[in-house]
C-alpha cells in the first residue's frame, strides 16, 4: 500500500494556481490500493502575523474546499495540523537533524530576506520546512504532491530521514515528490515571470471564490507575448504558455487540441473563452463549497474525526522516534 499525503496553508485565498497544481489531481489518488492524507498545515501560517478569527475561518474554508474538489473523508484521512500535536513534537526532534547550512539553502528564505533582509525574519520562517518534514515522515509517506516550487523541501526531508535512519536504523520511509506534467507553477497573469501568488495584487490572479464577471475581465487584461499566434513555448512565449496550461488545467485538453482549436485565431478570443470556460468551473465549485461551508458543524465533525485517525498513526510514530533516541 501507497501513503500519499499533501496539504495546502490557509493564508489568503485559494488561487486558481492551488486548484490546476493541487487541489483537482488529489482526488485521483483515492482508493487504487493507496492511503491517503489530506490536510491543512494552519501552524505553518504563524510564520506571519495572523488574526484569530481569520486564521479559524481560513483554516474551516480550505477544509471546504478539499471536500468540494472531491476529497472524500470515508476513503481519505483530512485533518487539521493542529489538531494532531506530534506534527510539533516531531518537529522539534528533527530540528536537531537538520543543520543552518541546509537551512540557509531553502529558496523561499533566501528570497524573503533578500527582499525585507534576514534579521527581521520571525524563527519559525526560517525552520518550517523541518516543520513540513515533520508533516511528511509522521505518516510513512510515500508520495507528496506539490507545487515546483516545494521539491527542495521534500528533498531536505530526505535528508534528515536518511540521516536520521542511519543513525538510528530504519524509522522514516524516504519520500518522493511528485509534480503533474502541467500546471504544477502556474504563473501571475500580468507578470509570467512570477509564480501566481494569494499575497500579490488582486489582477495577478484569480481566486476561488472570485465572481464570473471579475474573472473575465482578469483574464481580458492578462498580458501576453509579442505576436498573436495561440500556441506553447514556456522559453520563448511565457504569457500565452501560461494561459494554455490554465486553459488545459480547466480543460484536460492537450497543447496540441489547444493549438488546433485556435489555429488562425488571435489572443483575444482566447483569452475570451478562457475567461468562460474557467468562470463556469468555477461557479461550479463556489456551489458546493457553499453547501459544505455552511453546515460547520458537519465540517468540524469531519476534522475531528480524520484529526483523530491520524493522531493514531502520528503518535505510534513518535513514541517509536522516542524509543530510539532514548527519551522517555
């Protein structure tokens, strides 16, 4: 049996980024003989200020949204981190296995400080990807699917789990990440340079939630390369290549069936379909997401169940993590 296990923070609002990378491959991996773990890492949020409410609401909505993409609790385990306290305890344990030089290496780290410098930089900002293999190794897993732009962390937490394994004999399955062929970095529609981001501009991307008419519009004003020719190059032609990988993320057509379809046709009606095509998607989702969001109570139960089947897995995990590096 397969472990597969992903999750998505609740900060900001769900972008159609999270959805084409994420969110509506996740579904796929249930059942077929695998075991899998869906959750919402809401302690990694803290590595920035958060008000309480919203972090709560943030946290109960992208739960919504994972049984609004299709997570199903009766085959999947969804639970909060939080909710399960070895995700910390485990943590701190491999914190020291883990060294700063490894740490200094995170791109997402470096890039911040570049940007704000380093010595401003909460400590937990730094450290969370020992957080986040944390997450990973507490439950045996096998496959995590993410984004480009989070393989490094599943790498360093290969590393500790091999480190710590040779220290200590076998405890930790060595995990693999795992990336659809398209759609795992969809970029910012007005700057295809810039993976798309819930902390940027509102016109860089689209949420979720985000109404038909505003994801028309978005998508009319998105930029796109030089000549008017609807077809992929990600080197040569950034902009349009965005827009067709959405346009097939929405789609599950080709680049091939993408560029036949607007042979001889320009940007404009392209971006015009995509705005329809994703919109109409959307509005979809927004309906069941609404069903699942309004009945909380529901929604808690489940979390508090899947929280409660985990912490089964997680605490066997540690007392086993314990046990060989001799804490009682």
């Amino acid at each position: 049996m397969k472990t597969i296990l992903s999750g998505l923070k609740p900060t900001g609002e769900m972008t159609i980024g999270n959805y084409i990378g994420a969110m509506k491959h996740w579904p796929l991996t249930q059942g077929k003989g695998n075991k899998t773990i869906f959750f919402v890492p809401n302690a990694h949020a803290l590595t920035a200020r958060q008000d309480p409410k919203e972090i709560r609401k943030r946290t109960l909505d992208l739960a919504a949204w994972l049984l609004t993409v299709g997570i199903d609790p009766k085959e999947s385990t969804i639970l909060i981190q939080s909710m399960v306290s070895a995700h910390s305890e485990l943590f701190w344990i491999l914190d020291n296995y883990v060294t700063m030089g490894e740490l200094n290496r995170m791109t997402q780290f470096k890039d911040k400080s570049k940007k704000l410098g380093p010595e401003g930089q909460l400590v937990g900002l730094y450290s969370y990807p020992v957080l986040m293999a944390a997450d990973i190794l507490l439950y045996d897993s096998n496959e995590v699917p993410v984004g480009e732009d989070q393989i490094q962390h599943v790498e360093l937490t290969r590393d500790i789990a091999n480190r710590f394994n040779k220290l200590y004999g076998d405890t930790f399955v060595l995990p693999k990440a795992t990336v659809p062929k398209y759609g795992a970095r969809i970029m910012s529609l007005d700057e295809p340079s810039v993976k798309m981001s819930k902390s940027d501009h509102p016109d860089s991307y689209i949420a979720l939630g985000e109404d038909k008419d505003s994801v028309i519009k978005k998508f009319k004003r998105a930029v796109t390369d030089s000549d008017s020719v609807v077809s992929y190059d990600k080197a040569a032609k950034p902009a349009i290549s965005n827009l067709i990988e959405i346009y097939i993320g929405f789609t599950d057509k080709s680049i091939e069936e993408v560029e036949v379809l607007y042979e001889g046709k320009r940007y404009g009606e392209f971006k015009q379909d995509l705005g329809i095509i994703v919109s109409d998607k959307l509005a979809e989702l927004q309906h069941k997401f609404e069903d699942y969001r309004a009945d909380e109570a529901s929604l808690i139960e489940i979390l508090e169940q899947g929280s409660a089947k985990a912490r089964q897995i997680a605490d066997k995990k540690i007392i086993e993590v314990k046990s060989k590096i001799g804490l009682l």
